[in-house]
C-alpha cells in the first residue's frame, strides 16, 4: 500500500511541476523562446508516435501473457523493431527539418530529444508492465519533474542564463538521467546469461496489430501537434509562446481527468463488458459520464480564472492579447473531454473500429480548416476547425455507442 501510494504521490508532484514549470517559463522566456519550446515538445509528441508505431500496445499484452523468463526475448526483438524504424525515419525527419519545418537551430535538439523521449518512454511502459510502478513513477519523476526545477533554480540564481537552450539542456539531461536509470533497473532483472534470437514472425505480427493503433493515435494527436505548426507559420513564434501557455494549461484539465478519474474507470467498465454484465455496465457508465462532467465543469472554470489571474501577474501585452484565444482552448477542451466518455466505452467494448474511423474523418475535417487557416491567414480559424472537429468527433463516438448498447440486452 505505501508503494501506491508513494507512486501516487509522485505522479501527482509531476504533473504539478509541469504545470507550474511552463508558467515560470512564461515569467522567465522570451514569448518567441516560450513558442519554440511548445514546437519542439510538439513535434517530439508527435515524433514519438511514428517511430514507436504503437508497438507497445503489442509487446505490453506478450509481456502480461507470457511467462517472465520471455521479457528479455521480447525486449530483444522489440529493441530490433525500434532499430529498424529509426534507420527509416530519421532520414525523413532530417528531409523535414532542412525543409523548415522546424525553425533553424533547433534541428539536433529535436533528434536529440526524440531519441531519449522515446527510449524513456518504452522504459516507463515497460516497468509498468512488470509491475514496477514506484520505480517507474521515480524515473518518470526525474524525466519530466526533477529537470524543471534544477533548470527554473538556474534561472533564477543566474538571471543571464534565462534563455532556451539552458532549458533544452536540462530537458536532454534529464531524459538520459532517466533512461540511464531504467536501463541499470531493468538489466538487474536479468537472472542468467543466455542467446536470444531474432523472432521475425513475431515482429511482423507485432506490426501488422499496431498498425490500427497508430493510425488513430496519430489522428488523435494530430489535433495537438498540427495546431502548433499552424499558428507559427500564421503568426510566429511570439504569438505561439502565447498559445503555449494557454493550451499547456487546458491540457493539464486532460491530465487530470486521466489520473484522477480515468485510469481508475476504465478497468472496471473494460470488466463489465467482458464478462457481458450489460446493466452493471451501463450503470457505471452513467456514473462516470456524471463524474467526468461535473469534474471538467469545476476544472474548467478553474482555469478560467487561474488564466485571468496568471495574465495580470505576468503582465505582458503577448499573453493579454491572446485571453479570447485561451477562452476559445477552454471549449475547444471541454467538448473534447466530453468525447472521452463515449470513447473509454468503445475501448472497453474493444470497438477499435469505431475509435478509428472516428477520429480520422474528424482529423480530416481539422486539416481542412488548418489549410484555410493558412490560405486566410486568421489563427482563429485554426480554433474555430479544432472545436468543430472536436464536435464531430463526439457525434461519431457517440452514434456507434448508442447503437451497440441498444442491442445488447440489460
């Protein structure tokens, strides 16, 4: 019980210090270094997702089913599969870079970052799996907590030192702080000395089941990434440190739901359907579709007002100008939040087709209203295609739920 505790306890501090590392770096950056820092986290986000290919989703439920002398087998052949996708795609990103995707200067801290972001990523999922949570909610910790603070007690000690790249130096340091330490935990596991062999069946089986999964995480994703890209090219990266600001701090409502709702939720609905007690089920899922819009409700007016008071503190004209946007994220936030309720149900139904379909065709309605973003030159149409789409995509989540649970008998 301490154990869950202190895991509790440590993913919560996490998410606190992430909250409250980008609204220091409000205080202590350049408006156009606040916008570059939410480009490149973005284009990590994003970059993590292509080159892991969702593999994961595989690799996790055979190292649940099989038996624990098989991790190192599927560690192995996993680390093989994520070899071979990085010869593929590092190439490509590199193309995109000199392509001015990203702005110049910035290249080898996105490479940089996506390779140890990634790595530090698989760890966690890993030790998770193997039912190590307090270590991996330790070296989560040192990977996305413990680096914000020794970089906002530099910047506050050495006000000269208040720029970026003093932040992306500690951000790398401490991804490899974090594999490091993952790594050291995980070979520990290691009883014996013994011959692994390449298991290409088991790869191309890997590959072939998360290809879906990719598809629609990318989709999804895509609504977090591709909206960063759109204002910057739009407006720059002065009016995108304003829209990092206010996006990091409604992405924070999403966290919470996940942590303090979700993550406890899905579990027992997943139960319930499995073992086809359709009521029960349906019971719980009004009880959670209750529980998720009163608490976003409160969140959200929270943020509401935390913003207005963090815009007055910070006193700078970027983030003044840019409120209507931030009450327009809030929206934007809150319908999609709304989405998670008949989307947790279709995950637990194993309705991935339905998840999929969903949340291409409202990926495509975005980018449709991205490019005339772009073509009218008006940020606000970037807002007004992501609170459509999101809308959309509650419609069709919704339609296939109420389908499936109108059939199936009570």
């Amino acid at each position: 019980m301490l154990k869950y505790y202190t895991s509790v306890v440590l993913r919560g501090f996490t998410l606190l210090t992430k909250f409250i590392f980008i609204i220091l770096l409000a205080r202590f950056l350049q408006t156009s270094d606040l916008g570059l820092y939410g480009l490149i986290s973005a284009a990590v986000g994003y970059g993590i997702f292509i080159v892991g290919f969702e593999f994961y989703t595989y690799s996790t439920r055979e190292i649940i089913n099989s038996h624990k002398g098989n991790l190192f087998f599927i560690l192995k052949n996993q680390v093989l599969f994520y070899s071979i996708s990085y010869t593929l795609c590092i190439p490509v990103f590199i193309i995109l870079v000199y392509l001015n995707i990203l702005p110049r200067g910035s290249e080898c801290w996105f490479i940089a970052l996506l390779f140890f972001e990634h790595l530090s990523q698989e760890i966690n999922r890993v030790l998770i799996t193997i039912e190590s949570q307090t270590v991996a909610s330790f070296i989560l910790f040192v990977r996305q907590g413990l680096w914000c603070w020794l970089a906002i007690a530099t910047m506050v000690i050495y006000p000269d030192l208040r720029k970026i790249t003093v932040v992306f130096i500690y951000w790398l340091i401490g991804t490899v702080s974090a594999c490091v330490l993952g790594v050291v935990y995980i070979l520990s596991k290691k009883s014996k000395n013994y011959t692994i062999k390449w298991d290409w069946a088991w790869l191309k089986k890997g590959m072939r089941l998360s290809a879906p999964m990719l598809i629609a995480a990318l989709a999804l994703r895509g609504f977090f990434t591709f909206d960063r890209f759109a204002i910057e090219k739009i407006a720059g990266l002065e009016i995108l440190g304003g829209y990092t600001l206010f996006v990091s701090m409604t992405s924070a409502i999403q966290s919470f739901l996940d942590t303090i709702l979700i993550s406890f939720s899905f579990p027992k609905l997943a139960r319930l359907y499995s073992e086809k007690k359709y009521f029960e089920f349906k019971s719980e899922l009004k009880k959670f579709a209750l529980k998720l819009i009163l608490l976003l409700s409160i969140l959200s007016v929270c943020c509401f007002f935390t913003g207005y008071i963090l815009v007055k503190w910070l006193n700078n004209l970027d983030y003044i100008k840019l409120f209507p946007i931030f009450i327009l994220l809030i929206l934007a936030n809150f319908v999609y939040c709304i989405s998670l309720i008949p989307h947790i149900a279709l995950y637990a139904m194993r309705e991935d087709h339905s998840i999929l379909k969903s949340q291409c065709v409202s990926f495509l309605s975005f980018i449709f209203f991205l490019i005339m973003s772009a073509y009218l030159s008006e940020i606000y149409f970037v807002l007004t295609g992501m609170i459509v789409s999101f809308i959309l995509l509650l419609l069709l989540k919704i339609m296939p739920l109420y389908n499936i649970l109108k059939k199936v008998k009570s």
